[in-house]
C-alpha cells in the first residue's frame, strides 16, 4: 500500500477559508462529508502517513479516489451545506442515526381562524406552535385531555369545522361533548381565540400563577354563591395541577433548557436529549449513532444539534452539552435563525444542571449497554453474526462455542485470569471460570499459562493406557464426567483480549499442548481490530456489524468478570493485611480504610496522623505504623 495517496492535492492548492468537503470512490458514491474552519487545516489531518492514521480513518482514505471541497463565506454557511449534503448523499463513513421513534408533538394551529389542538408527528404545519416531542402517545392525548378541562378548545377537523359554520349546527365532535370550538355554537371566535391563547400561554411557561389566579376566582365565586362559576374553576385548577404533577421539577420555575448527554464506544454513541420547560421535564427524546470514523464528542454534538432542530422543534435559549464542539459560535449563530432569538450552548460543570446532566448521562449508558444486548441477542442478529465471524476467520464451521480469555492485574500483583463462555451467541455463566495466577513477567506470559491450564483438560495425555481411568469401571466412569464438567466442552473459537503479541502467545499455549481444531483470534480494544496467529495484518469487520458486536460483548464481558474478581482479590488482601495487626477488628480497619483511601496511603501516613482516625488512639498508631513499615 502506497503511503503517498494517488488523489492528494498539493498543500498550496487547498484553500485557508471555511469549507465543505467530500471523498468519494471510483463509482462517484460519496464516502464522507465534513465541514473545517480552515479546510487546509482539516485535510492535512487526512493526509498523514497512513500509519500514524485511525484504523478506520486509513480505510476510509484508501477507498476514496477523489476530493472535493466548497469553499462558503462562513462557519454557519459550511454547517448548512455540510448538513445539506449528508441528507442528499447518505456517506456510509459519517454518523448514521439510528431512531425508529417517529416522537409524538402536541399542536396547537395558531394561523386557523379558530384553532384546534391535535396530536401529530407531522413537523412544519403552518402557523402551528408545537409542544414536546412526548415518549408516547398516549402522553400527549392525556395532555390535550387535561388541558381541555381547563381551557376548552376546538379539536374537530377542518372540514367538519368548515361544515358547522356553514351549517349553523354543532359538529359531531361537539355533540358528544369532544370539541370545544365555535363549531359548537357556544362561544365565539374571539372569545375562543383567548381560550387558545391561555392554553398556549400555560403549556409554553407550565406557570403555577395561573393556578393561583384561577383558584382566587374560584374561591371569590364560592362566596358570592356562584357556585357553577366555582366549581368551573375548581375543575380547571385540578387539571393543570395535575398536568404540573405529570412532570418532574428538576429546576427552577424559570429555567428553559434542552439537555444532551452522550455516552460512546468504538463504535456505537447513546445519545439522550432531556426538554426541561419551567423546570420541569416535559420530554424525552432518544437515539442511536452507528461510527465509521473516530469522531470526536464535540463532532457528535453538531451532528445531534442538526438532528434535533431539523423540523418542528425550536430551541430554547440555554442547551446543555458534555462538551462544547469546535464551531460553538456558528452553532449558536445557526440555532439563533431557527429561534428567533439569542441561543447559547453551555458545557455545564457544576450545580443543578451538571446534576441532571449526570442523570441524562446514566441514561444514555443504559440505553447503550441495551442497545448492544439486544443485537447479540436476536436469534436473526446472532445466526448472522455468527456466519460472518465463520466467513471473517476462514472457519470450517460456525463458532458456536467461544471462550474468551482477559487478564486483569494492579501494578504487577494479584494477578487473575478470566474465561467466559458464549454458546450459540449467548453467555453460559455456568461455564465461566477465573484463574489465579502467582507470578508473571507480563500480560503474554499470563495469557500463556492460563491457556495452558485449560488446554491440559483437552489435550491428548501423555500417560500410559495403565494410568487412563477406565471408562468401563463406576469409577473410572465418575473421574471422566467430573473431568468433562469443569470444563465441559472443546470450543470452536478461542479469543484472547489484545492483540499481536497476546495472539502469538495463546497460539504458543495451542501449540505446546498438543490441542488441534481450535481457531484463535485476538482483538484489540483501541481500533477494535481483529488479530489472527501469523498474520501482518489485521481482520476489519464492518463497524455496524453484528460480528464485530458479539465478538465486543464477548470481549467485555471477559474483562467485566476478571476485574470483578481482581478486585475482590485486592480487598480480602487490603483486609487480611491490616487484620493482621493486634487491636485492629473488622470495624477499625473499615475506618481506617475510609480514612486514608488505601493501605499506601496509609504506609505513608505518619504516626500523628493515624492516631488522628477515630478510635485509634496514640499506642495502636504506634503499632500500625511499625507493623505496616516493617
């Protein structure tokens, strides 16, 4: 492979302005699109040798043929255009979204002559002010319920309107007491217009004045005897407070916010968007991001923004970002035209909105940890993944047991193995297993002796037929069942987490043991390449493909179940160390813990300040300090 790409331009030829840009192959098909305030810059970055470049950056750069670039007078022109292109070519190497939600809004058509309230998915109804986006639908028909008690309005559809104006009979919707409009015979257009312009007014602020105004009233009639008046108004107070109830209050009555939190991997972003009106949440909007490229989090953002404000939604004045993206300024400058208004975009650090931030966070956590899940699980997605990883590896057979292997450590000591099990593209936990190991120069010698150990209840023994048990005989029977039981079966595959030079290693254990029939690989976590023995090159599965999920999660679940028991390890060791010590019960060595963080810290403590720990006094110091430095 050349390291000089046939289609680079010369650095001189490249503009210094703001830009667009895109690579596209020898069919034309477009690969990517980007946007650089100094496309000179940007496209340098691209350029460098390719292998100082992102696994998938260099893929995507050798399979290009051509580049072209737009030069634009603005940061905001070249976020236009480079949006504008992404929906008119569909690049494979940019962020593909994934929302099969098409969100539920609450309407309200303003440019009527009488306006009515309506559910919709539809974005751009003219003159229409939108509330939401909502989860469910049902969310909003409870709303528009509620709200309706409160302020009644029409809801009937234009043609039945239209009819009943001409008609001078009440439309349908109004006869069985479901629409409020002039249609119904009972109040003007004027007099309806204010009732819409109180509900616009409520569900635009979520105000508790209006509350307090409407309860004076129904009070003032209730001593005046007025009483239909007064319970009118009680009615309509019950609604919007329970409208008010529906939604959790998260800030102050004053705060407008829209909320994104993103959580990512190699491959795959999470990204949750929390719509906090009046300090309260009144909706929830979710998606997926399937990378090609290493894309940074503040790339992600400007992609989402575009996403989120493509349509009916109008940004509020303040959002709340993990991380401001390079183009801050033309992005509050873009969502400004939108609104209407001053918009600024904040990376919050600290207080009440960093909370809630955290909390939008550990839902995107979650729904991307579901996300993957769900796509190892599928039997579809699983069988498909697994044909691929045949196909991928040059396998016989499907994989249908894999062992993965992860070694996990602190600094050289308490050195624990993992292996866990994946049959037919699911976990048996029953089958996992950890391994202690005492000593080892490093990760690749860990690797090897814990193949080793497993490999030994599969390889062919060395010993003479004489000292075989006898499979004939009730005992000999019971050793060869409990032997097949620690370790059930052969697998398939066998993964180790890492690399080169961790792959030479497992196919040393393979090999000193005598196993055959075994295919091995190894990824490796930073590009999430696939590794095979012998092999200079690495194996690319597509980065949305189920394969390269389930060999992820195999992956992760490895590491997830060392860790877990290194820790344990490292504990019962901190705890063994200090319950060593004369006068230390399991209460003091909690404090003590609690105190100093970990036992190093507390190596260096000295005796003044260990005394200084709650029931410590100045003798057991004393003690603890020359046990410990000893």
């Amino acid at each position: 492979m050349a390291d000089v790409l046939s289609y680079r331009p010369r650095t001189g030829e490249i503009p210094t302005t703001p830009g667009v840009y895109r690579f596209s192959d020898d069919s034309g098909r477009v690969l990517y699109v980007g946007k650089a305030k100094n496309l000179r810059a940007r496209l340098a970055n691209y350029f460098a040798p390719l292998h100082s470049l992102h696994e998938r950056t260099r893929r995507m750069v050798t399979t290009a043929s051509a580049l072209e670039w737009t030069v634009v007078g603005t940061e905001v022109e070249a976020l236009q255009l480079e949006w504008t292109w992404i929906n008119e070519f569909d690049p494979p190497f940019n962020v593909k979204f994934k929302d099969d939600k098409s969100y539920p809004y609450l309407a309200v058509t303003l440019a009527d002559e009488a306006p009515r309230a309506l559910m919709t998915r539809t974005a751009g109804i003219r003159g229409a002010r939108y509330f939401g986006p909502y989860p469910q639908v049902w969310a909003v028909q409870q709303t528009i319920e509620l709200m309706l008690k409160a302020f009644p309005i029409r809801t009937c559809n234009n043609a039945n309107y239209k009819r009943a104006m001409q008609s001078g009979k009440p439309c349908f919707a109004s006869q069985i007491g479901r629409c409020f409009g002039p249609c119904s015979q009972n109040v003007s257009v004027e007099e309806h217009r204010a009732r819409v312009d109180q509900f616009v007014s409520f569900m635009g602020s979520q105000d508790r004045k209006l509350i307090n105004k409407l309860t004076a009233e129904m009070k003032e009639a209730a001593a005046e005897q007025h009483y239909e008046v007064a319970a009118k108004r009680r009615d309509q107070v019950t609604a919007l407070t329970a409208i008010l109830e529906k939604s959790a209050v998260v800030l102050r009555d004053t705060v407008d916010i829209d909320l994104f939190a993103i959580e990512q991997d190699e491959l795959a972003a999470a990204v949750q968007m929390f719509i906090v009106r009046g300090g309260r949440v009144r909706g929830v909007r979710g998606w997926m991001l399937d990378k090609e490229l290493d894309v940074s989090t503040g790339d992600l953002i400007d992609s989402v923004m575009q996403t989120a404000y493509t349509g009916a939604a109008v940004p509020p004045r303040e959002i709340i970002v993990p991380e401001l993206p390079d183009d801050a300024e033309a992005m509050e400058t873009w969502l400004a035209g939108i609104s209407q208004r001053k918009v600024r975009i904040v990376a919050a650090q600290r207080g009440e909105k960093a909370a809630l931030l955290a909390t939008a966070a550990q839902n995107a956590k979650q729904a991307l940890m579901l996300y993957k899940t769900r796509r190892s699980s599928d039997f579809v997605a699983r069988s498909k993944a697994l044909e691929d990883i045949q196909e991928a590896l040059g396998m016989p057979a499907a994989p249908l047991r894999m062992e993965c292997y992860d070694v996990s450590h602190l600094s050289g000591t308490n050195i624990v193995a993992s292996m866990v099990v994946f049959e037919d593209g699911l976990p048996r936990k029953d089958d996992y297993r950890r391994f202690s190991i005492p000593e080892s120069t490093d990760d690749t010698d860990s690797i090897y002796r814990t193949l080793m150990r497993r490999l030994a209840y599969l390889a062919p023994s060395a010993e003479s037929d004489e000292q075989q048990p006898d499979p004939a005989s009730p005992t000999g029977l019971e050793q060869i069942e409990q032997k097949r039981k620690k370790f059930r079966y052969q697998p398939n595959l066998l993964i180790v987490d890492g690399g080169q030079p961790q792959v030479a290693a497992a196919a040393r254990a393979l090999a000193d043991s005598g196993v055959t029939g075994i295919q091995l690989c190894g990824i490796a976590k930073r590009l999430e390449e696939i590794w095979l023995p012998d092999s200079d090159y690495p194996v690319i599965l597509p980065r949305n493909s189920d394969a390269l999920f389930l060999i992820q999660r195999i992956r992760d679940e490895a590491h997830r179940f060392a860790i877990t028991h290194q820790r344990a390890r490292r504990k019962k060791d901190i705890s063994s160390v200090l319950s060593e010590i004369p006068g230390l019960g399991p209460a003091r060595v909690k404090v003590l813990l609690q105190h100093f963080g970990s036992v190093a810290r507390l190596k260096e403590a000295t005796e003044e300040s260990i005394s200084e720990v709650r029931g410590v006094g100045p003798q057991l110091a004393a003690t603890i300090h020359h046990h410990l430095r000893a």
